[in-house]
C-alpha cells in the first residue's frame, strides 16, 4: 500500500490506550539509514512553564497589569482617553503574552540543561537548541516551525548508529541525550523533532513518528531497510509532510514512495501500519516498552 494511503489513516482510533501517567504534550554527515532570536523568543520557548516558574510568571504579569491600570485610570481624570487607550492595551497585550506562555508545552529548562551536562554535553549545544525552539515558537507557519527544526537536527547532529554510540544493539534516547552526544540513528533524530516541535506548540495529534522500511539502492533495488521518520499533519484527513534525516527537503507523503509504512504512534498511542487494522504489527509491540521507556526518561529530564 502506498505511504500517503496508509498516512490518511490518521483519524483512525489508536489501537492501545494511552499510556498510564507517561504521556506528553496532550495535556495541557553520514546520512544513512539505521537499523530498526532574541532573548525574548529563547524566553518563550523555553520560559519552563513548570509549575512553579508559571506561578511566578503570572504574579509578574498581573502585577504589571494592575499598575498599568491605576496608571491609565490617572491619566484619564487628568486629560485624556488616548493614554488609557493605550495602556489598556498594554494590558491586554500583557495577559495574552502570560496565557500564550501557560499554554505552551511544559519544559524545564534548568532540569534539560543539567541533564544535558551530566552527560557530558556542552551549555552551546543546548543555548544552540533552545535558540532553534524559540525560532520555531516565534513563527506563525506551522511549515516554518517544521523546517526550523528539521533543519537543525540534520544539519547539528551526525548519523550513527547505536552500537557506535551507546555500545548496544537498539537504544532510543532522549533529545538530551541526543543534543550531548552529537550523533544518534534515524530514532534519534525523529524523537527530537519530535518533542522539540512540540515545545514549540505544535500539536501532539499533529505529529507522528513512523516506523517505515525504505526501499535503499536506486529505483529497481529490491533491498529495503529499517527506517523512522517523523509525519505531520496539518488537518486529520490531510496528506501528511514527512520529516527524514536522510532528505532534508520535507516532502509531502506522495513524493516519498520509497517508504512503506510499518507502525505510527505519538504519546496518544499507537498505530498499524500500511493494514489500517485493529492491532499494531508484531515490531510494534515488540517496541512498545522501548517507547514507554523514554517518554519516562525524557520526563524525568525536563519535559514535562
């Protein structure tokens, strides 16, 4: 079955409930395959949202609020609706910046960067990484946001695969994990995009990660491989881009034939693949845990 038919299954009901207390987002160069702008945007994206810091930062706001109001209040007695015109927008402009804030997907920064560290990776990688989000946050175009992050990803992180670096067979990490070492395998690469473009705002039922096999060797080739790109969908029904370490042009669905669909899933749940049936392929249950294993990983670095 052709990719793009198995990605509008999108609205499909996901085949295992979600997953107990783990799940994110909802709520609130060798390129290979692999085996299986300012201070005020950097603020933004990564401002932790945490529930303490959210609490500090809303007493700030309202406090700057009701001093502006007293002080649009005095200028109006004294001579003239423009002022408190303007500073009643001010206001405004303040409440919505301190609700779009609240509404973001929760990161704590400070939990990220000594998670980082304590992997021996260096604070530029992350100040690097925490610029791209707020990039990404800053723009209007959910297009925008997908090609900011991609493209630090492919650009940022060398492929390797994991008996390389981390001395095992199949190990999915963490975008932390990620960001310290350098390198990663196609996993890798998608689980950061994936959990970096949420912190961005992009919309947990937007994304997906995929499970492909890749036809490898040229258009006659019978040689297929193990493979995971991230999808993303702008309406449920849409024909989703693909996010791909080996291309980093996105593409949409249609223009990548040479991937077949194995299993989806995001924090929701999990999908099958190119059947569209009621249960996911047995690779997909054979990597359930590995998925469980890291979305309690990465909660406990710091997206929360």
């Amino acid at each position: 079955m052709p990719l793009l038919e198995h990605f509008r299954t999108a609205q499909d009901r996901p085949l295992r409930h979600r997953f107990e207390g783990i799940l994110l987002g909802k709520r609130r160069r060798r390129t290979s395959g692999c085996d299986t702008k300012t201070k005020t945007n950097d603020q933004q994206f990564s401002s932790g949202v945490s529930g303490k810091h959210l609490k500090s930062l809303g007493k700030t706001h309202f406090r700057i609020i009701r001093w502006h109001t007293r002080s649009a209040l005095s200028e109006r007695t004294s001579g003239g609706p423009p002022q408190f015109v303007v500073a009643l927008k001010c206001c405004i402009a303040l409440l919505v910046a301190w609700l779009g804030l609240s509404l973001a997907a929760a990161v704590d920064t400070d939990r990220l960067l000594a998670a980082l560290q304590a992997l021996g990776g260096q604070p530029a990688s992350f100040r690097d990484w925490q610029r791209a989000g707020a990039d990404a946050t800053a723009m209007n175009v959910a297009e925008d946001k997908l090609r900011r992050v991609n493209e630090f990803f492919n650009r940022r992180i060398r492929f390797a695969d994991d008996r390389e670096v981390w001395g095992q067979g199949d190990y999915w990490a963490t975008p932390m994990e990620t960001l310290a070492k350098g390198q990663g395998d196609c996993e890798d690469f998608t689980i950061g995009k994936y959990f970096t473009l949420l912190a961005a705002g992009i919309p947990d039922e937007q994304l997906r990660l995929v499970y492909v096999k890749a036809s490898i060797g040229g258009r006659n080739s019978l040689l297929v491989q193990a493979h995971m790109v991230l999808a993303y969908y702008p309406t449920p029904d849409a024909e989703p881009l693909v996010l791909d370490n080996l291309i980093t042009e996105i593409r949409p669905a249609s223009r990548r034939p040479d991937l077949a669909p194995v299993f989806s899933f995001n924090s929701q749940g999990i999908w099958a693949g190119a059947t569209g049936g009621t249960a996911p392929s047995a690779g997909g249950i054979g990597r359930l845990s590995r998925w469980q294993d890291l979305l309690t990983r990465a909660r406990r670095e710091g997206f929360d």
